[in-house]
C-alpha cells in the first residue's frame, strides 16, 4: 500500500495497516524498529484482553527519520478491566505510565464511548489542522 503524506510530513488520512505493513513502511531505522519491538508488548497485552485495534500518531507515522516516542491509542470500548487490570496494572497509575514513556518511547494513550479526547488529539497537528494516524486490528494479531 501506498501511503500519502503532506508537506508537513504527516498521513494525508487515517490508514488501516496490517502489523507486517507498518512494520515496513514505519521501521526503516534501527531507532524505528527498536520502538515498534516495544509497542508489540502493548499490543499483545491490550489485544488479550479484547482491545480491538490501536491508533497510532505522532511524529512517528510521518516522515521523520528518528522520532522521539511511538504514541499509541488504544480503543477500549471492548476490554475486559479486570483482566487489563491484573495484567498491566501499571495502565491505571499514571506515573508508571510516565516511567514507560520515558524508559520503552511508548507513549500510551487511550479512548472509550465516552472519552475521545486522546484520540482527537492525535488526529491534529500542531497548527490545528487534521492529519492522519495508522490502525492497526489487533485482532488479527492476537486471538482471546
């Protein structure tokens, strides 16, 4: 698939892509790939307990060469809590959730019915223009 960017370097519009896909297009460098290698414990966490997909945004689906951070967002609407909870208890404190940030580069976000703010926020750049962020299925990843 090919994927179309602006002048600014970020995604023309939201795209669906299968793991290997984005593997290809975003983890062209070392830096890249060791961020996505991190990312794929979220994934597999959120997946197992019945997140069906996650967005991903930033400067890490544009063209950047070496971005900072990988930022994922998470769709919640279907989670087992309890079982996110006694998996990845530290998604519900926020300050460890800092540490991840700061030590993997996985900035994790999320979004339910109710609350779409991290999602939104993703979705715009900096000068408040729309942009695109990458879907990944996760369940087509990881199986319940």
């Amino acid at each position: 698939m090919e994927l179309s960017f602006n002048s600014s370097g970020n995604l023309h519009k939201t795209v669906e892509l299968t793991l290997d896909e984005f593997e290809q297009h975003f983890g062209k460098t070392a830096l890249r790939r060791e961020k996505i290698r991190n990312a794929l414990v979220f994934f597999e966490i959120f997946g197992a307990c019945g997140c069906s997909a996650v967005y991903i945004g930033g400067s890490f689906v544009s063209t950047k060469k070496n971005p900072e951070d990988i930022d994922l967002c998470f769709d919640l609407r279907n989670v087992d809590y309890k079982k996110l909870e006694k998996v990845f208890p530290d998604f519900f404190d926020f300050n460890k959730l800092g540490v991840i940030r700061r030590n993997l580069k996985c900035h994790i976000l999320h979004f339910d019915d109710i609350d779409l703010q991290y999602l939104q926020m993703l979705e715009m750049d900096l000068d408040g223009y729309q942009k695109g962020l990458v879907k990944i299925n996760l369940k087509e990843i990881y199986y319940d």
